[in-house]
C-alpha cells in the first residue's frame, strides 16, 4: 500500500508512551508549525499524542472512540463506536461470532454501553477543551498502539467527516493485520514498528500503566494554555 509507511519491523519495547510519542514525531516533522491537529484516542493515545503536539508546534484534542467488546471476551473488539455515534463493526469477526438475534441484540446492549461511556467523556473533556475545529487543516490521528485496529478506524471515519485537508493515522506499533485495515480511511498511515508476532499492545512497552482521566484532562490545560 503506497500510503502505508512502516518504519521498521522491530519487537523492541519502548520505554513507556510519552517516547514512543517523540519518535513518532520525528517521522512527522513535515508537519511542524503547519497548523496541524493531533488527535489522541483517550486514554493511552493522547500521551502520544501530547508529545506529537508539543514537538510540532500544533493543536491538541482528542477523538473520542471506545471498542466494542466481543461476547464473553471484552478485550477483543468486534468494532468501536465514536463520539458523534458512528458504528463500525468488524465484518469478519460478524461472521465467524453469527449474526443471531442474540448476537444482534448483545451489539446494541454494548454499543449502548460505550457510549454511555463516551457522552461521560465528552463531558469532562470538552468542558476543558471545547472541539477544535478541523476542516481544511492536517489532521494526526493516533493512539500508543494498534491491536485489531477497531477503534482507530472508527476514530478516522468520524474525523472525515469533517473534512479535514489531509488525514493522518500515526502510532507507535501496530499490528499489520489492524494496519492493512485503516488505510484505506487515511491519506498517508505511519507506523514505527509492525513486529511480525503480536499479541497485544502493551508486550511492546516497558511500562504501560493505565491512563487516567484526570492526566487526560491535564494534557489538554496545558495544550490549551500553550
């Protein structure tokens, strides 16, 4: 794909997310002081996504998207659902899980769910930071790393929508499966590294504790302020 760019296929970890966030902007200094938006998925994604927006000189927000747990196993998404409501399922997963009234009916309980859970983030964090408008500007849309690649994608169909001059999807890691499967919402798709085994984001941090609300709404203060 001539729009993916992978830098390299390392399983090295990184230290924590904040240095995988200013590697990350080194691949992306064409973008410095060009009145770009970084969008950070909340909660890991706006650590990297800080450091991006500090080291280019640009705005800082956030997208805000939650996955959509698979029956009996939450951590694996069969889609994501995005602040303005948009739902992306993923078809394969669809199949193989059925398409049952049960299941249909499981998919409207969750997406209720984590949307309930959105509109809560919407608002702590838009009472911080009101919505930057993003029509006509690049757009950096990222997170500390890809897995299934549900939420992003989801997080970058909603951000077209508002059509934006230039899309970009830039993470740290990724998994090339997730990578194959959000390139084709963005107009250029960076990755640091896309190791050939992957079992979940955090075997590729050092440290990855979780991200809590309030260093979410830390970050965006002091973008604000900045």
């Amino acid at each position: 794909m001539e729009n993916l760019k992978i830098v390299s296929h390392s399983e090295e970890p990184f230290m924590n997310r904040e240095e995988a966030g200013r590697l990350l902007a080194e691949e992306l200094r064409e973008y410095e002081d060009k009145d770009t938006v970084v969008l950070g998925i909340p909660r890991g994604g706006v650590a990297v996504a800080r450091e991006i927006a500090r080291i280019l000189r640009a705005d800082l927000d956030v997208v805000l998207s939650r996955k959509l747990g698979a029956p009996g196993n939450p951590e694996l998404a069969i889609g994501a659902i995005s602040e303005d409501g948009t739902l992306f399922l993923d078809e394969d997963l669809h199949q193989r899980l059925g398409s049952s009234n049960e299941f249909t009916g499981y998919v409207e309980d969750e997406r209720e769910k984590q949307y309930t859970r959105i509109a809560e983030s919407i608002e702590r964090f838009r009472r911080v930071r009101p919505k930057i408008p993003v029509q006509g500007r690049t757009v950096i849309v990222t997170d500390d790393g890809l897995a299934t690649g549900a939420t992003m994608q989801a997080s970058l169909r909603t951000v077209r929508k508002e059509n934006p001059e230039k899309l970009v999807a830039a993470v740290p890691v990724g998994s090339m499966e997730a990578l194959e499967k959000i390139a084709s919402d963005a107009d250029e798709t960076i990755v640091l590294k896309a190791p050939p085994i992957f079992y979940a984001v955090g075997q590729f941090y050092e440290y990855f504790g979780q991200t809590s609300d309030e260093e979410v709404i830390a970050s965006l203060k002091k973008s604000r302020e900045r």
